[in-house]
C-alpha cells in the first residue's frame, strides 16, 4: 500500500538511499559540477544517516533502501538489459566503449552493477572490464570520469514524490542528476510492490514531461487530501506545474494547487529549504522569503487567482489559522541556520518531526510551539545542503484527522 495525502500524517513506509560509493567519488575538482559546496566524509555521513533511520523506525517507519530494492529489480533480465542500455549509451561513453560495457554489466555481479549505476565508471576502471587503457584516455572527461557517479542520489526527496496514490517521476533541473530518473523508473515500473501496486503517474510518463519543463521533489507538498502546493524557484517551472494541476483536476479530488515562486538561489533551491508542515497548524519557516514569493491559486478549469500572501492562501485552503515558528535567533542567527537545513524538518507524526541538532534556536522555538524535536547529530550530512525531509521520500502516511 501506498500513497500520501498529507505532510505530516505518521509516517508508515519510506524510501532512502544509504550514502556510498557514490559519496566517496566527490573531488574538490568535481563537486561544484556535482552541485556540492564540500567534499563528504563518507563513514561518518553513513553513521549518520544510520542514525536518522534508526529514528524513522523508532517513529513506527518501515524504511526501503533504494539500493536493496534496485538490486530485487534488477533480478529481471529484460528490465536489467533495458536500465543498462539507458545508462550506458554511446552519447555519454561514444559508441566503442557503451557496445562493450553493455555486455558486461550485463553479466557481472549485481552488486558491481550498482556501483556503476550510482557510483559510475572511473577512467582507471575502464581495463578492469576489458577496454585497453590508451581508449580509456580517449573517453575520459577532465575529471577522470567515464560516467560521472550520482552524490545527490541521498536526497531522495527530489527523484519522485507520491501525490495521493499517484506517483510524480521528477524532471530533475540539472544534467547531474537527471540519471537518478532512470534508477527511480526502474523501481517504480518494476519492482514486484509497486507493480502489483499499479500507482497511476501523474507526470513523468508522456511526451512533453521533459526538461525545460523540471519539477523537483523538493517543491512539492501535499498539505491535505484537496491541496497541493508547489514551489517554483531554481529547480522548478511555471510549466509543469500547469500540467501537473491540470491532471489532478483531471482526475478528481484535489480542489486547488497553490504555487509559490520565489528567487532562483543555490541557498533557496527548492521550497523545502525555507519551508516545511510540522503539524496540523504550525509552519517551521524561513521570514525573510515569505515576503518575497508570488502566490497564484489553481482550481478547476485553471482558474487562477493570486493571494496576498503563502501563508494567508493555505489557512484559507485548511481552514484554520497558522502558527509560525522562525528561524534562528536574530537575523544572522536566522540566515545560519536556514543554511543548515533548519526549515527543512521531517514530521514522522502531527506535532514531531525530526531535526538536524545544530540548529539550536529553531529546534528551541519548535519545542516551545508545542513539536517534539527529535534530534540528529548531523554534522556531515548537513555539508551535502539537505536536511531531514531532502534525506527521505516519504511512500505511505496515515490520514490526518483534520
């Protein structure tokens, strides 16, 4: 079973990428391409997300480890055949070296196969599969990748998000991380749950779900049963968001979707980073964007009406007054810990959410607003620029009793 209706129903079933392999091939020289500001100290970042989902299970979560659904995926030739063939193409590694490795990975261990799938192929490992180490010169970048490994792969919010019972295959924004789409395919269209599942795709699947036209996991929130907001700022466009509204309209049961734009910045890359649901009627929010974000109104027949302000268009949508927790302490307080992810908490339950331990004044006023804070000592995480909801993608919540 799946599906979510809300941003903080208990949280029952979801989906992370442990870090790996991938994490271990950043560089000073690559990580800027790879859309990091800082190399991970990979044991210690594992340590941590560990710990995270320790607290998940502690919540009542059954934690998926794409990794280990991947590898069960891939127990199928035909879909094995067809993932590699999709990775592996002559337009990223020329045609000589894709004809090859094709048919090795298509043989090989499946655990060597994941590591190419989410850590690439490095130029010194191109003779270890049988291509002569002056070619494998030829084919390599300046960074000494053949395929380039996929880091942002621990922030699995963004990949693919569950709207309702249906599934939105994100159009990711950079050509670093568009790869991620054809990993989260796989799983989603062939791994026994969700096919047996069946989840209807709300974008993704059709001719025209393509870049320019990017959404993010990270911009999408499911506020209730009949409201979905979406952010559009550096990873998100107007575009589809239209589209995604016009299939839920389409479709029955959601009866608005707000959109909020606000600044294309590195430090406000998706909605998530300054915003985020932690109970039924308390907002952990970043103030200085509020005033910033243009808000439209979507209904039926895409209708569009523009609101005064974000918070004022979802307590019209809940019905109720929000209550606002901000960030930090003073305004350089505020500006520190928006930077370390502190909007970007994960409620596990109504009123608890789970939260990066460094930021100290947020994690205080969120306890003195009446949320239990479960801390996490995430120091390293924390370099990668994702908080708790960016680590996870939430597959099932119970419904809220609004």
């Amino acid at each position: 079973m799946f599906g979510i209706t809300s941003e903080i129903g208990r949280l029952k079933r979801v989906l992370v990428h442990r870090p790996g392999i991938e994490l271990a091939r950043l560089t000073p020289e690559n990580r800027e391409r790879l859309l990091f500001d800082d190399i991970l100290w990979l044991e210690r970042a594992q340590e941590e997300h560990d710990r995270m989902v320790e607290l998940l299970e502690e919540a009542g979560a059954e934690v998926l480890y794409l990794r280990d659904m991947l590898a069960e995926t891939l127990l199928d030739d035909a879909v094995r055949g067809e993932l590699i063939d999709k990775v592996v193409t002559p337009a990223v590694v020329g045609p000589r070296v894709s004809e090859h490795l094709r048919g090795e990975l298509r043989t090989c261990e499946v655990d060597r196969l994941l590591d190419v799938l989410m850590g690439g192929v490095l130029r010194s490992e191109l003779p270890d599969w049988g291509i002569d180490s002056l070619f494998a010169g030829l084919v390599s970048d300046r960074h000494r990748a053949v395929i380039h490994p996929l880091p942002n792969l621990i922030f699995m919010r963004d990949n693919a998000a569950w709207i309702d019972g249906g599934l939105m295959f994100s159009i990711l924004a950079s050509p670093a991380r568009r790869p991620e789409s054809l990993l989260m395919s796989a799983v989603y269209r062939h791994h026994p749950d969700f096919v047996e599942a069946k989840p209807h795709f709300w974008y993704g699947d059709r001719e025209y779900d393509t870049y320019p036209a990017s959404i993010e996991g990270g911009d999408v929130f499911v506020i209730d049963d009949r409201t979905v907001l979406i952010g559009s700022g550096e990873r998100t466009a107007p575009a589809a968001i239209e589209t995604i509204a016009e299939r839920l309209f389409e479709a029955g049961g959601v009866e608005r979707v707000i959109t909020a734009t606000f600044p294309r910045q590195r430090s406000f890359m998706h909605l998530d980073t300054v915003l985020t649901m932690v109970d039924v009627d308390v907002l952990n929010v970043f103030p200085d964007l509020l005033a910033q974000m243009e808000v439209y109104v979507i209904e039926p027949g895409m209708r569009v009406t523009e609101a005064e302000s974000l918070v004022g268009a979802l307590e019209q949508a809940l019905d109720r007054s929000m209550r606002l927790v901000h960030t930090g302490n003073d305004a350089i307080g505020s500006m520190r810990e928006q930077w370390d992810d502190g909007n970007n908490t994960l409620a596990v339950a109504p009123g608890t959410v789970i939260s990066y331990a460094r930021n100290v004044e947020t994690n205080r006023r969120l306890e003195k607003a009446g949320i239990e804070v479960l801390e996490l000592d995430a120091s390293e995480l924390c370099r990668g620029r994702g908080g708790s909801r960016c680590l996870t993608q939430p597959v099932l919540r119970e419904s809220v009793d609004w």
